[in-house]
C-alpha cells in the first residue's frame, strides 16, 4: 500500500489518479485544510495520523513536503512524487519543462503550439491542473517541473526535456545555488537516445550538462525580451516532439503558432491604465530572474510593489536597474520590507502594514500617489503563501484593486 505525504493540489491529485485506478492508499498532512481533508476522505481514502516505519511499500510525498522531514525520513520506505507516479503509470508522453524563469510561459505556449498543429496536449503540473490528472486525459501532457518536483525522481525521463535558465531561487530550502542546480540539472537524468532535450545554448552551465546526455539536442538562443525567448523555446518543444514522432515539422507553421500563442494571464499583464500610468500584473514573478525582466519592460518611473514569502531571491543583482528605473518600492507581506531595505539607499521605500487584498488595494493607491505617469508593477520576488493561497489569488487581488482604482461613473 501507498502512502501520500501532504495534501493540497499535488495529494489530491494523486489520490484522484490512485482512485480512477482503484488503487489502496492512505494519507498523512501536519496540517491538513479542512476542505483539503474533506475532498481526500470524500474520495474515499482513510487517514493515517500516525504513519510507522514498515507500514507502507511506497511513499508518494507532495512538493512542498522537505525532503529531510523528519517524519517521512522516518519511514524509511521509497519516497516518490507526482511526476514520477504520473511518468510511470499514466499514458501520455511528457514534455517537461524547467529553470529558474519563464517555465509557466513556456509550458502554456508549448500546449497550445502543440494543439494549433494537431496534437491533443494540454498544461499541467507546477502551473495546474496536477501532472497526474493531465497525464490521464490527453496525449502529451506539457509539464511545468519545479526543483522540489525534480527532487522526487527515480526513473522518469520525459519524451522531451526544455531547460531554459538555471538562476539562483529556493534556497530557503535548497541551501545553496549548486544545489538547487543540481535538482534542476536532474531532469537530464534518465534521457535516452530516444528522447530531446531543448536547451538554452547561451547557458554554459546547461551546456556543460547537456553534453554528456544522449537525448538528441534541440538548443535555442534567448531574445533580449523574455516573452519571446519562451514563445522560442516553447517552439522548439514542438518542433522536437513532432521530430520524435516521425513529423516534419514546418517552420514557418511552429512561428505562427508562438506568434499566436495566448499570454498567460498574471505573466506581465497590462490591466488597466490611469491617465498616464499604466497597471502591470506579474504575479508569476516571483524570482530574480523574472523580476529583472519584468523591470527592464515596464514603462519607467516604475512603482514596484514587492514581497510575500522569501526563498532565498538575490536582490543584489537588481539594484543597478532598480536605480535607473523605479520611484518608489511598495513593500508588501511577510519578508517584502525586509527585502526591498536592499534598495534603500537607492529608492523610497513605502512599508504596507496592510494583509491579503487590503495590501494591495494600499499598495495600488501608494503608487498613484508616488507617480503621475510610468507604470504600478507587481512583480513580487517572493512567493505568495503568507497571505495568498497562490500566485492566481494573489494576482485577483492585484486586479480587483485595479479595478477599484481606475473605474470612474464615466466608464460603465
């Protein structure tokens, strides 16, 4: 018998393929959600509020859970996650998609250039629905792998890998950089001579890694703006997949198809404008990465709203754009005015005591007071658990304060 270690989207969604499946299970969670608890036993799974070393074959934990959790090293029964259970018991074919930025762009454009060209594909994993349920219901399940996700893997290898950038992110958890490196580098590992691995070749790192894989090499060179270098590498994604599959792939049919492919929404969204300034909804962003490119394309005098839950973001590398750039820092949440005293000496920052939309909907008016023309940007650095359940929760706040701050009796 399986056990699942930790609730929330990923247990459930394992449960839920346990279940089609009619496979036995228990589960365990430090600290179950109500309704996380009342889905799982509606499913018809019975809680273990005590698992013991011996009681279980396998072990499928969720993302979130640390690997040293002393409770599951306890165990001392094979761990596993959800990308492993969905590579080696679902029927699609997997394209999985990994770095430190632009992996939830790069998934969504990849399914729907896939779609465009014929081929039943949709997102999962990291960016929702869970890998498991997408990996049951289409042909090619594109999907989003986290370093926590990548952890947990014995013998998957999908049929195509992407890795984009490997940055500096998660190192609450990864301790270091050459680690949290390692876990992403993991999706080469077991790559055959049958499969692809789409690669940034400007990455010497990534280069370094890819040289000694036999998948067969699809590389592709980042764009100064990073929107088009995802819409490229999620091109070439398609363009692999279809090679594998004894398709030609047409060029010209694989540009029109990123050309085409639909933003994804709280990916650096414009979504409403005030006179001059215009409002941006980043709330994917939550690492360096991302975050530099994010201030490098909005329009400027930028009011930066930032912060939520640290993982170990590096702040130092922004301070030369955050000079050149940005007018005023709205520091938001748990570690935000932590985070933005690193800018300081460079830029006015605005502490927001407010919590969950209240924050924003402060931060919104913040900005409108600080600027007259330019851009109100969240774009946070951090992630969203301190007062949000997600980056989409986060983001429909952002939006809703938008709202609020640009209607006026003129625009019904």
């Amino acid at each position: 018998m399986r056990l699942v270690f930790g609730l929330g989207r990923s247990g459930l969604g394992v449960l839920e393929f346990l279940a089609r499946r009619g496979q036995a299970a228990r589960f365990y969670d430090d600290r179950p959600r109500p309704e996380d608890l009342k889905a799982a036993l509606r499913l018809g799974f019975a809680p273990d509020p005590d698992p013991r070393p011996g009681r279980y074959a396998e072990v499928v934990a969720a993302p979130g859970v640390p690997l040293d959790h002393p409770r599951l090293a306890g165990l001392a029964a094979p761990v596993i996650g959800e990308a492993e259970l969905a590579w080696r018991e679902g029927p699609a074919e997997i394209v999985a998609v990994t770095g430190t930025a632009g992996k939830t762009s790069t998934t969504a454009y990849a399914a729907w250039i896939l779609r465009r060209l014929g081929v039943d594909a949709e997102a999962g994993g990291n960016i929702g629905p869970p890998l498991v349920e997408v990996a049951d219901r289409a042909r090619v399940a594109v999907a989003e792998l986290s370093s926590f996700q990548l952890e947990r893997i014995r013998g998957f290898h999908p049929r195509v890998a992407v890795l984009l950038n490997l940055g500096e992110d998660h190192l609450d958890r990864h301790r270091s950089r050459a680690a949290y490196h390692r876990a992403k580098l993991r999706i080469l590992e077991n790559l055959t001579a049958a499969d692809a691995v789409v690669f940034n070749a400007d990455d010497p790192a990534i280069r370094r890694a890819v040289a000694e894989s036999p998948a067969q090499r699809f590389p592709f060179r980042p764009d100064p703006d990073a929107d088009r270098t995802n819409r490229r590498a999620a091109a070439r994604a398609a363009e692999a997949f279809l090679a594998l599959a004894g398709r030609d792939p047409d060029p010209a049919a694989l540009a029109r198809a990123a050309e085409a492919a639909p933003p994804v929404p709280g990916r650096f969204e414009v979504i409403g404008r005030r006179g001059g300034v215009v409002f941006i909804d980043d709330s994917i962003a939550t690492r360096t990465l991302a975050v530099e490119a994010a201030l490098r394309r909005a329009p400027a005098p930028i009011a930066w709203i930032l912060g939520g839950r640290d993982k170990g973001a590096d702040p130092a590398r922004l301070r030369r754009l955050v000079a050149e750039r940005v007018a005023v820092i709205l520091a938001i949440g748990e570690d935000g005015p932590r985070l933005a005293r690193a800018y300081a000496d460079l830029v006015p920052v605005v502490a927001i005591e407010e919590r969950g939309p209240a924050a924003l909907a402060r931060a919104v008016a913040e900005g409108l007071a600080w600027i007259d023309r330019g851009s109100v940007l969240l774009a946070p650095m951090a992630a969203s658990f301190d007062m949000f359940a997600n980056y989409r929760e986060r983001s429909r706040a952002f939006r809703e304060a938008v709202k609020e701050a640009t209607w006026t009796p003129s625009s019904c």
